[in-house]
C-alpha cells in the first residue's frame, strides 16, 4: 500500500471517512511512528508519506500507542483527537497544528469521541472517552480537556462506535 514501514508494538491508525467535517482528505490516514510525540500521514493512495506530519511540543509527550481519532461527530471540529501512552490528549487540525486539551500521566487506551446526542448516549454524549487499562478506569473529558474518571470495574483497551448498518471487524 504505501512505503512506510519497520513500525513495532501497537500501531493504532486513524483514518479519514467520507464526509470528513474537518479540512481533511477522505482515505487519509494517520499513525504514530515510533518516535516521542510523532505522527505520520498516509495519502488516501499510499503514494506520500509525509513523516513526520506533526511533532508535538516539548519532551516526552509519548508514543501514539493509546489511540487515534478523527472526529466525526463535530464536537471537536473534525480535527485528529489522539491520546498517548504518557497520558496525553492532543487535537490537531487538519493543517498540522496541535493544541494538547489534558495530561493525566496515565497511558490512554482506545479513544474515541461520543457523538452529541444525550437521549441516546446519556452522560458521555459529546465527551471523549478513553480507557486506562493499567488503572481499570474510564477517562471522560469534556471538549477543553477537564476530566473525571469513571471506575467501570474492566480494564479497558479499546472503545469503538459501531453504529447501526455498519460493519465492525
């Protein structure tokens, strides 16, 4: 598919949908690469990888082993959510710029962004949730980053929507 390679440990990946509401390219995707606060971009055809694409600020953000996201929902503007095994949570926009929301010092598993619908998703709609695997807790976090934690008594790695009509596999 593409030249980029020699990636080891958990690669999650993030990938542009159809409809993207955020300046993205549908067929895009998104990876860390290995390095301190690094993220890779795929071309929707594999043909360019630009690495890195984005370099968080500052030392020891951590490695994008926790999860990837591109915002469907618009609660974050479309932009890439991304939380780290440092503990980190990041957006950044379609135009690389990267603004961290929260740092708990706990690795974040299996993000993802709960779409804003109270009637159907109750308390979480319009927050992003992510696993704390180690901890056995749920990270909640409203849109500028405040959090709680929610002790769901299972130790979460991954979150996923399957919404209906769709295929999970």
């Amino acid at each position: 598919f593409s030249n980029f390679n020699s990636q080891s440990d958990e690669v999650k990946i993030a990938t542009v949908r159809s409809g993207g509401i955020g300046g993205f390219i549908p067929g895009d995707l998104f990876v860390g690469n290995g390095v301190d606060g690094e993220i890779a971009r795929v071309s929707a055809d594999g043909a360019t990888v630009t690495n890195p694409w984005v370099s968080l600020p500052g030392n020891g953000n951590g490695l994008m082993r926790g999860g990837m996201y591109v915002d469907r929902t618009g609660v974050l503007g479309g932009d890439l959510i991304v939380v780290t095994d440092a503990g980190e949570l990041w957006r950044v926009t379609a135009a690389a710029a990267p603004t961290r929301l929260a740092a708990t010092g706990v690795h974040l598993e299996g993000m993802i962004v709960v779409p804003p619908f109270p009637a159907r998703f109750g308390p979480l709609a319009g927050t992003i949730i992510a696993g704390a695997e180690q901890q056995g807790v749920m990270y909640v976090f409203a849109p500028d980053g405040t959090f709680t934690t929610v002790n769901l008594g299972v130790a979460i790695e991954d979150i996923d929507l399957v919404t209906p009509g769709e295929n999970f596999f």
